[in-house]
C-alpha cells in the first residue's frame, strides 16, 4: 500500500510542472500566485478554524514574525517557481527543481 501512495505521490509531483506550463498560458504568474496562495490560506484558515487547535493562542509579538514568513516562505518560493516555469520547458524546470 506503501507504493501505491509513494506512486501517486510521484505522478503528481511530475505533473506539476506540466500543469503549471499550460496554466502560465493563460492567467499571469503573478496572479496566479496570489489566487494559490489566497484559496490555501483560505482553506487553512477553515482547517484551524474547526480544528482543536482554534485553542492555540499566539503572542502578539510573534504575530508579524508568523506574517513575514508566511509571505516569504511559500508565495515567493511559488512566484519564482512559476515565473520561471513561463520561460523555460516543463522538463528544464523539473530537471532545475529537482537539483535543488
């Protein structure tokens, strides 16, 4: 069972890069990274929301430390993985993706 997730897991992840090509297409990849970004945190949001964990309290001085690293940890990550995905091929971007 442990390799048919580990295989599902792969298919995705090598269509990423592909999707993300034919996407990049249409909607800009600016845009595009704030609509990932907004309908994640949305649904995060709601996650926590009904979860046990809506009882963990944060201190207001960690509030805009979470803030900062909330934008610079996976929407600018994202940004730049798609802007370059709009110059370069699905291949040449898993290829450079996977390098690092």
């Amino acid at each position: 069972m442990v390799y048919f997730w580990l295989s599902i897991q792969t298919l995705i992840a090598s269509l990423t890069h592909i999707i993300a090509k034919a996407v990049v297409k249409a909607i800009p990849p600016f845009t595009l990274t704030l609509l990932r970004a907004g309908i994640a945190g949305f649904v995060f949001g709601l996650i926590i929301y009904f979860s046990k964990y809506r009882k963990i309290r944060v201190e207001n001085s960690d509030r805009m430390k979470f803030f900062i690293l909330g934008i610079l940890s996976v929407p600018l990550n994202q940004f730049a993985f798609i802007l370059g995905i709009k110059y370069t091929t699905p291949a040449n971007a898993s290829l450079i993706y996977g390098k690092f």
